[in-house]
C-alpha cells in the first residue's frame, strides 16, 4: 500500500483561501466592550443626533431666508452646515441601531457604502474649510475687490469644487479595497465601517488620505499667515478686533477637525499589534460627533448678524398659527 504524502503548503493554501472567501458580512463591536452602558449611549447620541440637526438645520434656514445674510461667507457657513449633517448622518444612525438592536452586522456592500461617504464627506470637509478660508483671506487681505472676485457664481463653482473633488480617488480606493479578499476576523472594532482586513498595501491608502488633508490645510495655513500679518498692519484696534473674530472661529473648527484627524492617521500607521485599543473610537466620535455639534455655535452663533437674524426667524418659527 502506497502512504499518501501530505504537502503542508498546499494544506496552509487551502486553509488561507478558505478564510478569504468566506466573509460575507462584517460585525461593528462599537461599544460592546461596556454592555452596561449601551442604553444610556443610546440616549446620549440621539439627544446629540436631534442638537445637531436642528443646530445646522436653523443655520442653513436663517442663511437662506434672511436677506443680510446673503453673502459669500454665509453661502459657505450654509455648505458647512449641510455638510456636517450628511457626515454625521453616515455614522450616527447606523449606531444608534446597533446600539438598539444589540447587534452590528452589515453586509459588505453596506460597509462599502458607508466607508466610501464617509472619505468622500471628510475630503469635502478638508477642501471646504480651505475654501473658508479663502474666502476669509480675500475678505481681510483684499476687501476692495472682494465682490468681484468672490462673485456668486465663484462662490457656486468653489462650493460644488469642495463636494467633488475627493469622489474620484475615494470612489476608487473603496472599490480597490472591496474587491480584493478579506482574511482574519470579519470583526470591525469600531461604530462605523472603518477600513476592514484585506490584502492590500494600507500605505497607498493612507498616503492618499494624508494628501487630500495635507493640501487644504496647507492652503488654509498660507491663507492664515496671510491674513494675521495683514491684520496686525490695521491701524485701528477696532479693526484688528473685527477682523481677529472673523476668521477666529474657522480656526477653532480647523483645529478641532484636522487635529483630531492627524491623530488617527498617525495611530493607524502603527504596527498592528498596537492598533484598536480604543482611541481610534474616541478620536472618531471627536470629529464625527463632537464638530458638528459645536458648528452652529463656533461658526454662526457668535457673529451679530447671525444672532439677529435669529431673534428675527426664530418667533416665526415657532408661532402657531390663528385657527
């Protein structure tokens, strides 16, 4: 009788190309690591989803409906605020199921769709806060022509630039990284669909995303540098405070976004064994939760003219009409 040889390799092969084609859905842990406390994150993040809504919902609806707030600042302030609800709509609502059903599973192709938003809306969250920026820089540096130059169909095609930018390289990095195989655990220790275990080359990935944070916040520190000097050259202390609280809170929102965000990218190019201890989800809920939260309060609701509108729109906004 003949013994029949066993090749260890072609074992080990199988054994790898079964693991890698055989994940047909992800599991989010999200916060499964303190059970005790899902009911209470529950309330506390839809208490923070319905702030955030309406915070940025009332702020898009005074910039649209007041006639002193048509200007190009407040165009931007309006994209922004629309865009921090989308970006949080991504990921809050997602969790707040979870964190419901007690459950994380999600197909593949809605892990897909959820990673691929979630880079597009933070690619136009960089770029947008560049044009911010801009438009901050034109209005301190270069006041005079600052009607002409940010005109309203400038102002469109910068706005609608920010949205689109990102899509191309995002769109394909999402497809790279969902048609190749995945291998180890189908588990995502995370609340959204972080980039889940495949065989692929993660430092074409975050090389990608440094660069799409690294240009607009080099145009946003050129913009800075250009305005604090001019600033500083105004003769009059009025002018100086005037222009300070302008670009002032941009900056607060700046920090707050790409210094979160420089943590996580600099986190996730650490070894693996070094990597899901948690302070990737608490660097998340910083920028995904935290900075659309204070947006309305950062960006809009110290400025005069916004708070007037307010005091304006909000008794017709809440006046019950004569039956």
């Amino acid at each position: 009788m003949q013994s029949r040889t066993v090749n260890p390799q072609k074992e080990n092969v199988k054994i790898i190309e079964t693991n890698l084609t055989s994940v047909v859905e992800f599991v989010l842990l999200g916060f499964s690591e303190i059970p005790r406390l899902h009911w209470f994150l529950f309330g506390t993040f839809s208490v923070i989803y319905l702030v955030i809504l309406l915070g940025n919902g009332i702020i898009i609806l005074i910039t649209r409906a007041e006639s002193t707030l048509q200007t190009p600042m407040y165009f931007f302030i309006s994209n922004f605020s629309f865009l921090e609800i989308r970006y949080v709509s991504v990921t809050l609502p997602r969790m707040l199921v979870d964190l419901w059903t007690q459950k994380g599973s999600i197909s593949i192709l809605a892990c897909a769709a959820q990673m691929c938003f979630f880079l597009i809306l933070g690619a136009t969250e960089c770029f947008l806060l560049a044009v911010m920026a801009y438009d901050h820089y034109v209005a301190i540096c270069n006041p005079l022509h600052y009607p002409l130059v940010m005109s309203h169909e400038v102002c469109v095609r910068l706005g609608v630039g920010s949205w689109v930018i990102g899509m191309p390289v995002q769109v394909g990095q999402t497809c790279q990284i969902f048609s190749l195989p995945f291998c180890e655990s189908n588990q995502i220790n995370h609340f959204f669909c972080d980039i889940p275990n495949a065989q692929f080359d993660e430092t074409v990935v975050y090389m990608f995303a440094s660069l799409l944070i690294t240009i607009p916040f080099m145009l946003i520190l050129g913009s800075c540098s250009r305005m604090i000097s001019t600033v500083l050259k105004l003769p009059s202390s009025t002018g100086r405070t005037k222009a300070f609280s302008t670009c002032s809170s941009h900056l607060i929102v700046v920090i707050l976004f790409y210094g979160s965000v420089t943590v996580i990218v600099l986190h996730n190019c650490k070894p693996k064994s070094n990597q899901y201890d948690g302070t990737d989800k608490l660097l998340s809920l910083f920028y995904t939760i935290l900075t659309p939260m204070l947006n309305p309060v950062i960006c809009s609701l110290p400025n005069k003219d916004v708070s007037e509108a307010l005091r304006k729109f909000l008794p017709k906004l809440i006046a019950i009409p004569d039956t």
